[in-house]
C-alpha cells in the first residue's frame, strides 16, 4: 500500500512499521522547466526564490507554476515575495499542527487500542 500525505505520518512508522520515502528534490534544470522558460528569461533571481521555496519539490513547482501561469502580468519578483509571508504563517500553523497531530495520534492509538475486541 502506497500513502502520500504532506504530514510525515509517524504515526504511521511508529505503530504500522510504514518506510517513509521522502521526494526527490529536481535539479536546477527541471525546476525552471516546470515554472516555464517564457517568464525564466526575465527573472532569473526571483525565479531563484521560487524554486527554493518550493524546495525544488514538481509539487510545489507545479503549483507555483500554475499560479504563475493564473496571473501573467503579475512580477515573478512580487509573487516570491507574497509567499515570504505566507510560507511564514504557514510554518507557525504547521508546527502547531504537528504538536496537535502527535497529540492526537497518540489519542487515537490510545483509543483504538481501548476498544479492540479482546484476543482469545
């Protein structure tokens, strides 16, 4: 079985003995492939960011990309900059979140176990 999921799941490891296989990250090359050669050209510093945000991830490529894409006219350069600020928040909100999610987890272990049927 094969699960994808942006959260690491050590649930998942910890109590299922899953193998985590982190993605690859791309070359320099791929990357600016998948942001688009037209717009690459103009701003190669910005683009830089973008690609480093993604973490040369095709996902977050991708979705960069499209976004790009979504807004022509819109400076590679201001795009980068808008997600400065949202990969910020966005960090705090994830590392609550994964404070929550072993919490969690743990709860969920906690009452499976409680309610299993019992083994004879």
């Amino acid at each position: 079985m094969i699960v994808t999921s942006r959260d690491h799941l050590r649930g998942l490891v910890a109590l299922d003995g899953a193998a985590p296989v982190p993605p690859a990250p791309l070359d320099a090359g791929p990357s600016h492939a998948i942001l688009g050669t037209e717009r690459v050209a103009g701003e190669a510093d910005a683009v830089a960011d973008v690609i480093a945000q993604c973490a040369r991830l095709p996902l977050a490529l991708r979705i960069a990309a499209a976004n790009l894409r979504a807004n022509p006219y819109l400076p590679i350069a201001e795009y980068a900059a808008s997600h400065h600020a949202l990969g910020d928040a966005t960090r705090a909100r994830t590392e609550s979140a994964a404070a929550v999610d072993g919490l969690t987890a743990t709860a969920a272990a906690d009452l499976a176990e409680a309610t299993a049927p019992a083994r004879s």
